[in-house]
C-alpha cells in the first residue's frame, strides 16, 4: 500500500477547516474561528523541543571539564607547578560558577548545569592537592572551600539564585566532610562548617537562603559534637587524629551556641519575624551539643546558659511584652528562659543548694508575677517549687510520713520546714495577689496547686510529730498500730479543716481540696490500717472517718 502524501493531506484540511470556519462565520453559528496553529508551532511544544538549547549547555560543560583535565596534565607533566596548577584550577572552578550566576533566573536548568560544572571542577582538585600531591594543608583548603561557598551566596544575591548558592554550599560542606574523614584533622573543617553556618544565618537575618539553614546547621553540629566526642570519651583523641586542643574545643562550641542565639535574637527581636520551629530545636541542640563536653567544660557552659537564661527572661517580659502575652516569641523565650535556669544551676550547684536556690526563685517568681500580673512568671515559680521540695526530698517524705509507716526525720527535717515555708510563702503571695472576685480559670488553677503543696507539707509534718510524741511517750517498741490511725486521723482532720477554712475565707482552693484529703484517708485506711491486724486501732480509724464523712455535707450545706 503506497504511503500517504502527507503534505498534500495537511493541505486538504486546512482548506476544509477554513470553509467551516467561513460557513460557520457568516450564518451567525459561531465566531471566527482562531487561526490554526501551524505544523512547527504545534512541534514546538513536544517535550524535545528544548533540545536543541539544552545541547549547547551539556556542550559547553563538558568543554570546562575538559579545560580542568587539560590543568591536571598540565600539573602532572610537570609543566606548572603544583601550586600553580592548583591555583589556576581553583581560579578556573570560580569563573564557572561566576558564569553560572549570569545567568537569567528563569533559565534554572542552565544555571544549574554550570553550578555543576563548577562543583565537579572544584572538588575532585582540592581532594588531589590536599590527598594525593599534599600541595596545601587543611586548613588552606577549608579556606579555600569557605571561599566557595562564600563567593557564590555573594554573587547569587542580587537575583536570588538559590541554585547556585545551594550547590556551592553543599559543595563546600560535602568536601570538607571528605577530608575531615580521610585527614584526621577535624579543628579546621569543624570551623569552616561553623563559618559557612554563620553566612547561612547571617543571610538568613536578612531572609535570604532560609531553605539552606539546616544544611549549614547539621554539618556544624555533628561537626562539633564529633571533636567533643574525641576529647572527651574514656579512650582519648584516637591514633591518627591532629591535636584538638581544650580552648579550640571550647570556642567552637562557644562559636556554635553565638551563631545560633545571635541570628534567633536578630530575627525574632530585631526583625519582629516569629520564631521558627527550626531555631526553637536548633538552639535547643546547640545547648545540648556544648553541654556534652564532660565534666571540665561544663561550669563554663553552665555559666554561659545562667546568663543566657537571664536574657531569655529580660526578653520575654520587657521587650516581647510589647507582642502581646500570647504570643509564639513570648511563650519561647520564657520557656527557654527557664529551662536555662534550671540546667545551668543544676550542673553548678549541689542538690540541697540547688533545692534552696529553686525555693528562693520560687517565691521571686511568684512575687513578681502577682505584682506585674504575669501568670506566666507565676507559673514559672510554681515549677521551681515543685522541683526544689522533689529535689530536697520534702514531698517525698511528707509522703511516708503520711501515707506510709515512715518516721520522723532526723537529718532531713530541714528540707521538711523549708519545704513548708516555701509553699507557705508562696500561697500566701498568690492568695494576696489573687484577690479579684472572679479570678481566671489558669489563676485558679494555680492557686489550687500553691494550695495543694502547703496542705500536703503541713498534714505530713503534722503526721510525722504526732507519731513522733507517740513514741517518745510510749517508748520506741509501742505498737505501730495506733500510729497509723494518727496519720488516718491527721487526713480527717484536714478534710474538716478545709472544708471549715474555705468557705469562712472565701478560699474556693480550700473547698476543692477537702475530697481529695478524704480520699487519701480511705486509701490509707484500705491500704495501711486493715493489715495492722489491732482491732482497737480500727475501731478508731473506722470511728474518725465516719465521723468526718458523716459531717461534711452539713458543714457545706450551712455554708452554703
């Protein structure tokens, strides 16, 4: 069968199609028809078609590669020197990535070949000349990969090529990573990463490259916590390895923690952008990355956390304040703000000084809290309390006094009154403070649990004493029966107490907590009093309880 005539067929259709665009035109069906799309426009839109402008760019690509092997003979014959070659090709892998910054922004598959070709010219001449012909040192060509890098932030700026930015970083960091492992010297390529980070960050203050933070970010801190590991393990600095010297050590992880901070601070702060989930974690490893340098760097690193914690609360309160309360950056900063304190005087101090130090920031919190009306710093208080009595051991011995067969401490009572006076004085400052007729539901709460921690040091001490006179007059063999209804006594007492003390103080805290006291009661009488096997000592605890289960509804209802 004869093939068609394929010239002559189009030519039949378009003549068809102009007499039906024509009929269709003068008897009003339609309007005039759209010229038809010619034969090679309609090709130009094939997926090939950009083939004939994508050759000349593979083209001239492989010609820069051929340039740079032509170097390498050159170099190798003898012809230049080593450190001419070296140079020149060095030279030759800028002006590559120059002309890849030229390029129009929307030509990206261009620019993104030409960064390649810079990449592959670069890389494979630092790794001869530093590995193979030891023609410059490592920290010349951390230098020169920092020089890289730099160079094509810089010349990428002004029409925001992320592409060309983006390969000579992971440029930059993918071979410092290489020589790092194939050298043994970690000082040079660790600051050459927090060099590269620092540029990241500070672009990224001016909201250019935010895509590339996490590039630079985790080569610095792997890079830091890799020479921290080094210095630091049982074995020491492993055979091989260059020197890693406690100061550098220090200042790089110093270095890692400044870069990070300041951006946060210059973004967040100076700036007014919120604060990303990206800064909020990376400064949170940073910390954990320099906390990791072991026990000799550590009051250094405390320190530096101390006075980092005191600018997060400066922050937080005087500056953000002007955000709004509720605000990302306010809430961040507040609670880095306390997670500083609370490390930094942890690893500074021992557990009993930690314990009063917590108590003393307790009540300062609180304090200021009621007097500016931050519920924030009066939250913040409540959990430096919290673990100041957990840290003394207070709660956990007004636990055994009162729920359990424990007696009377005899060295660590102290912990028990300062407990006490701790959650005194600050229950006493958040009823003073508290004092609106209808408080929020989060003061409320908060009172609940100032309230809460004083009756449970009180009941405890009260418990450990009367169990402690018992003894004293009845002698240390006196049986341990009557003992636990004391303490059983001591709850029901308590749930009368409070549910007397609120209503005549107008204390809603106080009422809520009398169904708690009374459940501990029934707990302890199930767990301790029924397996004292006394049947004396039963009859009174059943007898108390009664009793207070018994009153409890008149007292609420001739309050109410």
């Amino acid at each position: 069968m004869p093939q068609p005539e394929w010239d002559a067929l189009e030519r039949e259709v378009r003549s068809l199609a102009l007499r039906v665009a024509f009929l269709e035109q003068h008897s009003g069906l339609s309007a005039p028809a759209a010229p038809l799309v010619s034969a090679p426009e309609t090709l130009s839109s094939h997926p090939l078609a950009d083939m004939p402008g994508l050759l000349p760019i593979v083209g001239r690509a492989l010609l820069g590669l051929a340039g740079a092997y032509l170097l390498r003979a050159l170099t190798e014959s003898g012809t230049l020197s080593t450190t001419v070659g070296t140079a020149a090709g060095i030279v030759y892998a800028l002006l590559w990535l120059g002309w890849a910054a030229r390029s129009p922004a929307t030509e990206r598959l261009k620019t993104a070949i030409l960064s390649l070709t810079a990449v592959l010219v670069l890389c494979p001449l630092l790794w001869e000349a530093t590995i193979r012909f030891h023609a410059i040192g490592t920290w010349t060509a951390a230098a020169v990969l920092l020089a890289f890098a730099a160079f094509g932030m810089a010349i990428s700026w002004r029409k925001s090529l992320l592409v060309v930015s983006t390969f000579a970083t992971l440029a930059a960091l993918g071979t410092a990573a290489a020589l790092l492992l194939a050298t043994h010297d970690v000082l040079p390529f660790t600051f050459l990463f927090l060099a590269v980070a620092a540029a990241i960050e500070a672009s990224a203050c001016l909201e250019h490259w935010l895509s590339e933070r996490w590039l630079g970010a985790t080569a610095a801190d792997l890079a830091v916590l890799l020479a921290t590991w080094l210095v630091t393990n049982e074995r020491g600095l492993p055979q091989g390895y260059a020197p890693i010297p406690h100061p550098w050590l220090l200042t790089a992880q110093v270095a890692l923690l400044t870069i990070y901070l300041s951006s946060t601070i210059v973004r967040t702060l100076f700036r007014g952008f919120s604060i990303t989930g990206f800064e909020t974690a990376q400064c949170a490893v940073a910390f954990a990355v320099c906390l990791s340098g072991g026990l000799q760097m550590a009051p250094v690193m405390a320190a530096v956390m101390l006075v980092c914690a005191a600018a997060c609360y400066l922050a937080s309160f005087v500056l953000l304040e002007r955000q709004g309360a509720s605000s990302r950056n306010f809430y961040t900063y507040s609670t880095f703000g306390i997670l500083l304190t609370l490390a930094g005087s942890r690893i500074l101090l021992s557990g009993a000084m930690t314990a009063w130090v917590w108590s003393v920031l307790a009540i300062a919190c609180v304090w200021a809290g009621g007097y500016f009306g931050r519920l924030t710093l009066q939250v913040h208080g409540g959990i430096y309390l919290l673990l100041a009595l957990a840290t003394s051991g207070a709660l956990q011995e007004a636990a055994g006094l009162l729920l359990s067969e424990a007696l009377w401490p005899g060295e660590r009572q102290m912990a028990l009154w300062t407990g006490l006076a701790a959650t005194a004085a600050a229950y006493a400052l958040v009823s003073y403070y508290g004092r609106e007729a209808r408080p929020s539901k989060n003061i409320q709460v908060f009172r609940i649990g100032a309230a809460a921690s004083f009756v449970w040091l009180a009941a405890g001490i009260a418990a450990g004493l009367l169990t402690g006179a018992y003894h004293l007059l009845f002698g240390a063999a006196a049986t341990h029966a009557y003992c636990a209804t004391l303490r059983t006594g001591v709850l029901a007492g308590l749930s009368l107490l409070l549910a007397w003390a609120g209503p005549r103080w107008n204390r809603s805290e106080l009422s809520r907590l009398v169904y708690p006291a009374m459940l501990l009661g029934g707990y302890r009488l199930l767990m301790e009093d029924l397996h004292q096997g006394h049947k004396v000592a039963l009859f009174f605890s059943l007898l108390l309880l009664g009793v207070v289960l018994t009153a409890l509804p008149r007292m609420k209802r001739s309050a109410g």
